[in-house]
C-alpha cells in the first residue's frame, strides 16, 4: 500500500549554504500562537516517490545539473505524526545520496521505540521544540500534555542524538519565568544542551494572542536561560529568517498561491526588503 502525506511547499536555503526542507503538512498539535501554512492538512498528497522526484527536480532546477542535496530537514507541520511515511522517506532519500537529514519536530511523538529506529538509519541532528514547562500552560497552549516532550529530550539525551531545543518567547503567555523552568530542566539532563530562544511574531495570526517581544526583552530571556545553560542563542524574527546573504527560494503547490499571496503581503510589513524568489509546483515538474 502506497502511503501519502500532503505538501504545500518546500524551502531551498541557496546562500550561504544550501539546504532543503520538506514541509509536510498536519500537525498533532493546535498551537494557538501558530500561523504555519502547514498546521492543517494542505497541499497536493504526494508518495514517497513522488516527493523525492519533486525535491531532486527542484534541486537541479535551482541548481543545473546537481540533483542530490547535501542536506535535507523533515520539517512541518508535524514530521512524526505519520511514522512509517516519515522512515520510508529517510530511507528514500539516503538512497538518493543526502549525506545529512535532521527532523523539526515538537517531540509529542518520539517514543523510545522511534528514537531507537531514527538512531539506526543515522539521524543526523533533530530540532526539538518545547512550548512550555508548566503542564497547565503547555496544554492550554498546544492542547496536549508536554510529558512526552520532556521524555523526548532525556531519550534523545541517553542515545547521544545531536540535537538542540527551541522555544518561542511569547510575553504573558511564555515569558521569562517558563523560559527560567525550561532551562532549568535542561541542564538537570545535561548542561551542554544547545537552547535556541525565538521571538514571538504575531503579524500573520487572526486572532492576536499576544505581542511581540522587545529586543531588550529577548535579551533579558537569554540571560535568565544563560544561568543554567552552557550553550544559549536567542533570534529577533529579522536575525531568524532574513540574516545577510541568507537566500531561499520556495516551490509552492499551486492550489495555495493566494494563501501565500497573503503571507507575502504581511511578511513586507515584517520585512521590509521580503522579496522571497518562488516558483510552483507544476513549473518546476514541467520543466
């Protein structure tokens, strides 16, 4: 039986380095600061196969006759939520040649038994998300409990994964003293851990859930995890996604284009020089 799962874009990173990431789309999760195109199932159903051929035909598109990626991240959405897709596609493409994978994941799902499968066909690095410490506010925010997440860091820990953990600071809602609890946790499993603090950026959700946080604001929440943590970064949303020469181009699926329309439009206000490069789905396998 072949198996699916919907894609509404990929991203090719193609300055300074280059790298591909594969938004598969669904997400067990409900986030209610999340405005990811990718949170609901959108975007053609592809196999496997199908995926694959798009990425390679993407690829060489983007870059002439070079059709394997070095590097290749699982991101979403929610990776995980279909197992046997996710390690069917792994599988697939290291045998097109990608040297590295890494998976996005909020962690929800990484049992022992799948942390086990993913060590064994060489899992290169995992960016594990936690929402929140508190089990009140981490359910009220995501609709799920964290126990699952937190094991995930201790699994991925214990079987020497290469991995770093990421939390949006969202003032009022993930502030500085759930910042405070995060890391604490993290460096009682192991004070190297890499922590990655982003800033909230609401301009894209309908419903406002909070503001923005201030620069000072996001320095102020990298000193309070800097107490515990070794290894701690914290990106303003211009240092994030936009750092010079950082260039990408997206190939969309083609039944989205005014969605991303939209998201073009508020990302200017973010943004001021947002020009992001893209090209559809049906341009790219009909070239």
């Amino acid at each position: 039986m072949k198996l699916y799962r919907r894609i509404p874009f990929l991203t090719f990173v193609v300055s300074p380095y280059r790298k591909v990431k594969i938004n598969l789309s669904g997400c067990n999760f409900d986030c209610k600061g999340c405005f990811a195109i990718a949170k609901k199932e959108t975007g053609p159903a592809l196999t496997v196969e199908g995926l694959s051929n798009l990425v390679a035909k993407s690829y060489s598109f983007l870059h002439g006759n070079d059709k394997t990626p070095n590097d290749v991240q699982m991101t979403g959405g929610e990776p995980t939520t279909n197992r046997d897709y996710l390690i069917s596609l792994i599988v697939n493409l290291r045998k097109l040649g990608v040297k590295k994978i890494g998976i996005s994941t909020n962690g929800y799902l990484l049992d022992k038994s799948l942390v086990s499968e993913l060590k064994s066909l060489g899992i290169d690095y995992i960016k594990l998300d936690i929402k929140a410490y508190t089990k009140e506010i981490h359910a009220d925010y995501t609709g799920k409990s964290n126990v699952c997440v937190l094991r995930a860091v201790k699994l991925l820990s214990e079987n020497n994964f290469n991995f770093y953990v990421r939390t949006i600071f969202i003032p009022q809602i993930i502030d500085f003293e759930e910042i405070e609890k995060i890391a604490m946790f993290l460096s009682r499993v192991d004070k190297n851990i890499s922590y990655k603090i982003y800033q909230f950026a609401p301009e894209q959700l309908k419903r406002k859930t909070s503001r923005s946080p201030t620069r000072e604001e996001m320095r102020k929440a990298y000193s309070v995890a800097k107490k515990y943590l070794k290894n701690v970064e914290f990106y303003t949303t211009e240092t994030a996604y936009r750092p010079a020469p950082y260039k990408c181009v997206e190939v969309r699926a083609d039944e989205l284009k005014d969605e991303f329309k939209k998201i073009d439009e508020i990302s200017k206000f973010i943004i001021p020089d947002w020009n992001i490069e893209h090209f559809s789905m049906s341009q790219i396998l009909s070239a």
